[in-house]
C-alpha cells in the first residue's frame, strides 16, 4: 500500500485547529530540510501554536506552544507552515550545532531550477540573523548562533556541509562550494563539491548513487577533465567521513601539502 504524501496526512490536523502551523519535524520535512532521522512514528505531527493559545489535545499531534509571530507562518500546499527560518531556529532545540549548520546551508543555498522547480533560496543568512536577534531567551538559541557563524552558501548537501566543517576543524583552509573551475584561456569547466583554486584542488563528495554503472562513467569522465586542465582531485566517499571525519580531512591535508600549502602559510 502506498504511504499517503505529508501534507495530506498533516492537512486535516492544521485546517481543523485555527492558530496551527506545521512546525518543528514536520515542517522541516514539508521544506525537505536535512535533519537526523527521529525516533518516532511517521504519524506524529508537529504543529505549534501561540502562548496564551488554547491547550491543544489530539492524538498524534505534539503541539509547541511558544511566542510566535504572525510573520513566521507562511502558505505552503494549501495551509499554514512557519517560515524556513522559523522552522530551522525551532529545530536549533533538537540537532545538534554541526546538524543545524546543514540545515541552514540548506536554507541558503541557491537551488538548481532544472531540479528543484525554483530559482531562490528558502531564506537568507541575513533572514536567519533577523529570526535569531528577534526570540532572546528561546531554547537552542546558543546552538542557533553557533551554526549561524559556520552556515555558508553554496553547499549542495549535508555531505558537503559535514566535510567543510572536519575540513575548517583540522586546521586547513576553509574551500570554495561549488565553484566552477575556470582555464586561463576563460573556458568554464565543472564545479567541484569543494576546491582551493590557488593550488587547483577539487574535492568531490561521492554519494551512494556513484555506484551505478552510469556515474561510474560519468566520474571516469570527470577525472579526466581535472587532468586536462591540472588540476588534483580528491574522492571522499562515506568510509572517509568516520570518526568525525578525519579520515577525509586527512586526505585533503596530503592534497594540499603536495600541492605546496603550509600550515601558517
């Protein structure tokens, strides 16, 4: 049997409850925001409410009553959710400082239309900045503005976003995301996941679909192009991000030092 989508499952909670909004998980989930897998049913739905609101009792539905502001719910399917940023400084509670700078880099980045169906980012750093200097005192804000400081725009994933942080913690240059390589004759190539372009290094995130015979091809293909234009690569696949990471953070040192980077330099 196939799982009715979120948003019908969600909708007849929110349109029978007047001052709901799907929050938290379930408005994390509705964006398609990375978050850590949670420990509880599919059929438990986050929604919050404003303080002073009425006690809120139904089954499946854990309901957050909590200072809200009429300009962090917006429309999305038809029915009240709180606004990315909203949702990610609420989720601040929940994950951790490195999950809640994959979440934003989420927010922030800039979608690819051909893909996704949009041209524009979920929100702003500025607009994470607002959300925070707006709710003093709000529980996870610690971990919020801690996130808010290592959030950057140009992440395609919460891969690329863990690999950058282990890469900054081992104590080596912070890379580019997503940048394309461009030859000095003006020829724009690829974009790598991360790259130090003075020392022509591109570091490539290989998920679990770099196992299929056709992106086995394709990233035969791409190494061959770092080559012809000289450029290093350097493949990270998950065996690399254990332990925090060091493994990957250990193989970009090597690239890096052979390349003719210094600790200091």
């Amino acid at each position: 049997m196939t799982e009715l989508p979120l948003v019908t499952r969600v909708r007849p909670f929110i349109e029978v409850n007047q001052l709901c909004a799907a929050s938290h998980v379930t408005a994390a989930e509705l964006y398609a925001l990375p978050q850590r897998r949670q420990d509880e049913s599919l059929d438990v739905y986050h929604l919050i409410r404003p303080e002073g609101a009425a006690h809120l009792d139904r089954p499946h539905v854990f309901v957050h009553r909590m200072k809200l502001y009429r300009e962090e719910i917006t429309g999305i399917f038809g029915f009240p959710v709180t606004t990315p940023e909203r949702t990610w400084l609420d989720m601040a509670e929940l994950l951790s400082v490195d999950e809640v700078v994959a979440m934003g880099d989420s927010c922030v980045r800039v979608p690819r239309p051909e893909f996704e169906g949009r041209d524009m980012p979920l929100c702003s750093i500025a607009d994470l900045q607002r959300i925070v200097d707006r709710h003093k005192g709000k529980r996870g804000l610690r971990k919020a503005k801690e996130a808010l400081k290592l959030i950057r725009v140009g992440a395609d994933s919460p891969q690329e976003t863990m690999l950058r942080l282990a890469i900054v913690r081992a104590g080596l240059p912070e890379p580019e995301l997503n940048v394309p390589i461009i030859t000095d004759d003006g020829t724009r190539h690829h974009e790598p996941d991360l790259s130090y372009r003075k020392y022509k290094i591109g570091i490539e995130y290989e998920g679990e679909h770099h196992g299929d015979a056709s992106q086995i091809a394709r990233d035969i293909t791409r190494s061959e192009r770092y080559a012809a234009v000289g450029w290093t690569e350097v493949r990270i696949s998950r065996r690399h991000m254990v332990n925090d990471a060091k493994p990957a953070a250990a193989k970009v040192l090597v690239a890096l030092a052979q390349a003719g980077w210094r600790r200091g330099s």
